[in-house]
C-alpha cells in the first residue's frame, strides 16, 4: 500500500528529475504541504527522504534545495559511476541473462519514442533510464557493488534529469545503446558490455558539460531564472 509521505515523495522526485525544480530552487516544507494538501509532518518525511538520497540538500536549520553540481561534481559523478557501472556489467555478463526490470524500462523508453519523442514525459522518461542501470547493477553478484552505486545515485539522478530535460542525447541514441548493453550480457561477452557500458556514460558525461559549459558562458538573460517551491 502506497502511504502519503511516499506519494508526496515519488511526486516531488519526479519533478526534480523533470527540472520543474531547477537546480538551485528552494523546497520548503510548507509549500509543499500546500501544494499537495497534505500535513506539515507527511511534507517532512517526504523531504527528508528526498534529503538522505541526495535529491535536495540541507544544512543545518536552513532550507531545503535542489543540488546544483559544479563541473567538478560532474567529472567525479561520471568517473566514479562508469567504474562501479562497468564492473557490474562484466560481473552480470558471466550469467548470461539480462534482468527483466531492465527490459521492462527499456520498453518504457522505447514506446515514448515511438509516441512522440520530443513531448515524452522527462520525469516518465528519467524514471525508466534510472530503472534500467538500477537493474542491472542490482542482478549483478556484489552487493557491496550495488551499495556504492546506491550511495552515488542520487546526485546521479540529478544528472540524468537534466540530459533527458534538455534533450542532450536523442532518445533513439540512448535506446540503441542501452539495447547493446542488454544484447552483450544476454551473450555472456563481459569485455564488450562493460565498454557499451562505460562508453554510453561518458557519452552522456560530455554531452553533459558541454551543455554546462554553454550554460556558464552565456550572458545572464540567457540562462532563466530560478523557481522553487517556496513558501
């Protein structure tokens, strides 16, 4: 049974991964009581949850907002995902069987694509790419491995929003290349699934700062101003 504060928390992660909460916006516990109409305790435990996984930050007695990533979070984000990533691709490979959940999200993908590509859903569509490594990594045989890619997965998310919001990568790229992971570990070739793997991450990586680098350069009108759920 879906509780309140989980409802409120999944609506809320979904709209951080839709940059409807840019990076840099105010998340306050009142607004969102208000906006979902529910009580000042359940919008507490849904922030706190978005909190511990890294979607928003807080310190101490002050504000929630969202993370917003410098150039260096990005190299390390993407240097530390594509090791844990590409060894649990080679790991999974010697099974020979590729997990059901990531098909599944890879069809997920695919029929957004194949509805309307450039209106698909950004929250729709980050949710099914997120499910698709969460997977895949998770069949895998380490859970250790598993566990130091959940602690990088939040800000992870983060990035993976902002790729799918600003449509960096084309969605029949990103479909071609998660197919390739899934055919090399469906036959047990552990060298070329875990090279798919690292070469659809730092694809996605450079696409990524270049888009923060034309962000960082451009004059100040150009870039839109902050929103947030303040209140």
């Amino acid at each position: 049974m879906t509780t309140l504060p989980h409802a409120v928390y999944e609506a809320m992660r979904e709209s951080i991964l839709a940059q409807r909460e840019p990076p840099g916006a105010t998340v306050t516990e009142k607004a969102v009581a208000d906006r979902f109409g529910v009580a000042r305790p359940t919008a507490k435990a849904a922030l706190e949850r978005l909190v511990a996984e890294g979607l928003l930050r807080r310190s101490t007695h002050k504000t929630a907002r969202v993370p917003q990533l410098d150039r260096d979070d990005i190299v390390d984000l993407y240097a530390n995902r594509a090791v844990i990533e590409e060894a649990a691709l080679r790991l999974l490979a010697a099974s020979a069987s590729a997990p059901a959940d990531a098909i599944d999200a890879q069809r997920v993908i695919v029929s957004a694509a194949a509805s309307d590509a450039e209106g698909a859903d950004t929250g729709s569509l980050a949710r099914a790419d997120i499910a698709f490594h969460r997977a895949l990594v998770e069949a895998q045989p380490s859970p250790r491995l598993a566990r130091l890619h959940a602690l990088l997965m939040g800000e992870i998310e983060l990035c993976i929003g902002q790729v799918l919001a600003h449509r960096l990568l084309a969605l029949d790229d990103v479909i071609a290349q998660h197919q390739g992971i899934l055919d090399a570990v469906a036959q047990g070739d552990a060298e070329r699934a875990g090279h798919l793997t690292r070469a659809h991450i730092e694809g996605a990586r450079d696409r990524l700062l270049g888009y923060f680098d034309a962000q960082r350069d451009a004059p100040p009108a150009a870039r839109g101003g902050e929103r947030g759920v303040d209140g």
